[in-house]
C-alpha cells in the first residue's frame, strides 16, 4: 500500500478497464479508464468510497472507442477503500477495487 494504487479491472466481453488511485494534497483522485469496442458507447459507472456510493453516473465512449473518468475524493486517516462498477453496452461489466495508504 501507499500513495498510489493501480488494479485492472475485471470485465465481460472484449473491454478492458483499469483503475487508478493516487493521493495527492488531502484528497485521493480516482481514474477510471474503460477501453470500448466502439464510440458512442454508454456506460453506467458507480464509485464506491469506504462503502458508500460517492459518485454514480454515466458517460459515452470517444472516438477511439475508450472512456475515461476522473474524480476526486476525500483522503480519510488510514487506508481508504475505492471500487468501481460500470455497466455498458450488451450487457458487459467491469468491476474493480483497491486500497490506499494505510502505512
């Protein structure tokens, strides 16, 4: 653990995912990258922090076909828990989950 974690995501079909945590300046900035098949692809995505829902939301792939979702959370004493859920086209789905500090 420490001030970066990086976890593929675990998702249906042909999409791959990957998320990414990064502390930085008391917060924790989420990153969360989805390669589609195509563009214009939507995606339903939930962002799970300490087990509550802190975003939830959707998004469309872009002309290359990928998407990407950056957010931004609070950093809490110790190790902090984020994970992902993201629905899309067909029924595919992505989940992913890592931890944060916690030294």
């Amino acid at each position: 653990m420490g001030d970066e974690a990086r976890v593929e995501a675990t998702c249906g079909r042909s999409a791959e995912a990957e998320l990414r945590l990064k502390a930085r300046d008391g917060t924790i900035e989420v990153e969360l990258r989805i390669d589609g098949e195509r563009r214009g692809e939507r995606w339903r995505v939930v962002l799970v922090h300490e087990r509550r829902v802190a975003w939830r939301g959707t998004a469309r792939t872009r002309s290359s076909g990928d998407l990407r979702i950056r957010r931004s959370l609070p950093n809490y004493d110790g190790a902090d828990q984020v994970g992902v859920l993201a629905s899309g086209p067909r029924g595919v789905r992505c989940e992913a989950s890592a931890v944060l500090g916690g030294d």
